[in-house]
C-alpha cells in the first residue's frame, strides 16, 4: 500500500496519453471466415480479385449497340439500321457482326468488338418493325459503354487491411472472389466495477431509499466494447474490501483487455490501484489531463507468459463514458487493425459558448443540429447538464466537442471538433 501512497500523477496530455495506449496496442490473431459471416468485422489480409471485371465491354444502358461511322448520315431525320442479332447479360459476345448493322442489348449485355456506342432505346422507336431500327437522337454516340476491367482487373487488391465487412465492402469482396476472409479475432474484454455502493436492478429498492447508487457502468461499458468489435465479458462488481478485489483481480482469465471502473483516484476506498501494484502490475501511466476523467490508469497485469492491458476508468458515468471513448475504443480499434483507430472527427458550429481551463482537453457531451439554411455547417448543442456523474446527458450524445488544452473558450457560433461516438460513425 506504501508503493501506491507515494505515487506521483503523470498528467500526460490527451495527445500523449492517447498516443502511448496506441503505440501499445497489438493486433488479435486473425482467423477465416465466410464472407457472410464476417459482417462488422475487420480484415487482416487485403482482398484481391481473382477475375477481371467487366469480363468484356458492356452496355450501361438498355438500347442498341452501334458503330458510330454508320451513324454519320444526318440528312434524314432518322437513321434506319438493320438489327443483326441480340446481347444479354451473361451471352457471349456476337462474332462477325456485319458493317451497317445495330444489335439490341440489355444493359450489362456484351458489346461486340468494333462497336463503341450505346443508344438509349428512348432515343429510338424501339425496333417497332422487327429487324429495322430506327435511331431519332444521335447524342449517345461514344457513351454508355463500360470498358474491360473498368471495375476491377485481375489480381488488384480491391478491399484493404483493416476495412470493415459490411453492406458497401461485401459486394466488392464477393465480385472479387473471396471465398474466405482472414479476420482478426475480436478481442475479449472483462468488465469490472467496485464500489459498495453500487447495486443492480434486483436491488432498486436501495436506490429508492437513497441508500445506493445504480450499477450503470459495467452495462454501459460492455456495450461501448461491442459497438467498438470487442466482446464484453461480464466479471461482475467486487466491493470495496481489499482481499476480494485482490481475489476479483487474481481470478482473471481468458480475456485480452480488462476495463475496470471506480476506484481510480486517492479516496480511501479507492483500492483498485493499491491492489494492482500489490500484483505484479506495470503501472504505464495514471492521470491524463483531460476532463472529464483525469484518474483514468493504464498499464499490464502479468498473466503466465503475457501481459494482460488493464484500463482503470473512473467511476463517475460521464467520466468512464468519455474515457472509454476517447482511449479504451480506440485501443480495441487498433488491436482489429482499424485504419482510423482514434476515430473520426468532424467539424461543426457550436451553439453554446465551451469553456475549459488552460491545461485540460475538455470534452463535451453534445448532439447535432441540421444546418440553418442550405450550404451552412451542422451544428451542435449540449446534451444537458455536463455534470461527471450525470447520465442523463448520455443519452443524445452523438459526439464530444473537443477543447484542447491551451484554448480557454470557443465562443458560440465558433467552429469546434467533434469526435464522433458510435451513433454517428
């Protein structure tokens, strides 16, 4: 317990701190699946095409394929070819298609070699007498044709390491040709809360008498894990007494990344980081100057011939809320081999004037407005009161207005950086 007492805060900045839980971050194993079954999850090999796409020429549009030299006539008001034969999509291409003539084709329908235009069959009579004809408007001529491997050609990657399966990267893997995917296993993370106070719902009652806070915080965490790729493993709340959370601690087990909330400051019941440096923990950093959440901890917890990453979250909901998002999801991130593990950040125009003190990031829970006239940025607003350990401002949030530390005010009307929380992504 002396160790802990004579602890000295590092008060890393939001940059440093963020930057060393990433540099620490390894990416899962990766493991083959079905396409179809892959959905949300995170490539650990690029996709390549196995085929050329388009296989061949193809028409964009319902119409007739022709050669634009016989379409040079512009005496008459129309020009009347014959039509030598027809192109859906799947045939094969026509052979020795005779000079003068036009072929019917569907859109995707391969276009003969020679031919180079399509005309949209409103620009003609739609054949109205079989085997003739006859096109009114001649400004499709050189359009409406997609070239050979337009799409993609063989052996191009075409999905990349790190993209996420899902409605607009399935077709591209499946026109590629995957039948198998490598994707990184999703990590396990084990849920932890403490604290005496804490009661469930099958113990409401004291919080009705006032005699206990609600357990929001192992719910809330575990589904702030899910939506960032991971799978929340439920280890409960241990009270505030020495010799069970050291047990909590020691019974760990199979789980690549432990999130515990509560206990992370120097209250007298704040055991958690007592108990761990009693273990044999590696304590990588405690205090980032950020707000809310300044005691949040990270280091390593020796487990057999690994280290197992601990996060310790303060235990005020808004508090573990905006540290899990801001550190906690982009460590998992980084661990599914994500692109963009900080996450994405937009700019809007704040309505409300946001403050901080010089040395702090701050971050404010906010949700967004439509913009007042067209062309015009989007705008955000506060969720509510900003209070630690409120919830209520939870519920709309749909980013966190950054202040970064050295700014003391963005005046409303201002623009702001806002970190995008899962709703909005």
């Amino acid at each position: 317990m002396a160790g802990f007492e004579r602890l000295q805060a590092d008060w890393l900045s939001y940059g440093d701190a963020l930057a060393r839980v990433l540099a620490d971050a390894r990416p899962m194993p990766a493991t083959p699946l079905a396409p179809a079954r892959a959905l949300g999850r995170s490539l650990a090999a690029p996709v390549a095409a196995r085929a050329t796409l388009p296989s061949w020429p193809n028409s964009a549009m319902d119409g007739f394929a022709v050669r634009s030299g016989d379409l040079r006539d512009t005496s008459s008001p129309s020009i009347r070819l014959p039509v030598a034969g027809h192109s859906y999509p799947g045939s094969v291409p026509l052979e020795d298609v005779p000079p003068g003539a036009a072929i019917r084709i569907m859109t995707g329908g391969p276009v003969p070699v020679g031919f180079d235009s399509v005309i949209r069959v409103e620009h003609t009579d739609g054949e109205a007498s079989a085997g003739f004809v006859e096109i009114h408007r001649t400004e499709d001529v050189g359009r409406h044709i997609r070239s050979h491997g337009k799409d993609m050609r063989r052996g191009d990657e075409t999905v990349p390491a790190g993209a996420v399966v899902h409605s607009g990267t399935l077709p591209v893997i499946m026109a590629s040709g995957a039948g198998s995917l490598a994707v990184f296993r999703r990590p396990r993370v084990g849920v932890l809360s403490s604290g005496d106070e804490l009661v469930g719902q099958d113990r409401f009652d004291l919080v009705v008498q006032g005699r206990g806070i609600p357990d929001t915080n192992r719910d809330m965490i575990a589904a702030a894990v899910a939506e960032a790729g991971g799978i929340p493993v439920d280890l409960g709340v241990a009270p505030d007494d020495p010799d069970a959370l050291r047990a909590a601690l020691e019974s760990v087990e199979d789980v690549d990344v432990l999130v515990s909330t509560g206990g992370a400051s120097m209250g007298e019941k704040d055991l958690l980081k007592r108990i761990l440096l009693g273990l044999s923990f590696r304590l990588d950093f405690w205090r980032a100057r950020v707000r809310p959440g300044s005691p949040l901890s990270f280091g390593h917890l020796r487990r057999g011939a690994g280290d197992l990453p601990v996060f310790g979250l303060p235990g005020n909901p808004a508090s573990a809320f905006v540290t899990f998002h801001v550190f906690v999801a982009p460590y998992l991130r980084a661990m599914l081999g994500s692109r963009r593990p900080a996450g994405t950040v937009v700019t809007a125009v704040t309505d409300t004037a946001l403050g901080s003190p010089p040395r702090l990031t701050q971050f404010y829970r906010v949700r967004f407005l439509p913009p007042r006239a067209p062309g015009e940025a989007e705008r955000c607003t506060l969720t509510g009161p900003q209070g630690s350990g409120l919830v209520r401002s939870l519920r709309d949030a749909e980013g966190l207005a950054v202040v970064p530390e050295g700014t003391s005010r963005i005046e409303a009307g201002d623009p702001v950086s806002v970190l995008l929380l899962p709703g909005r992504q």
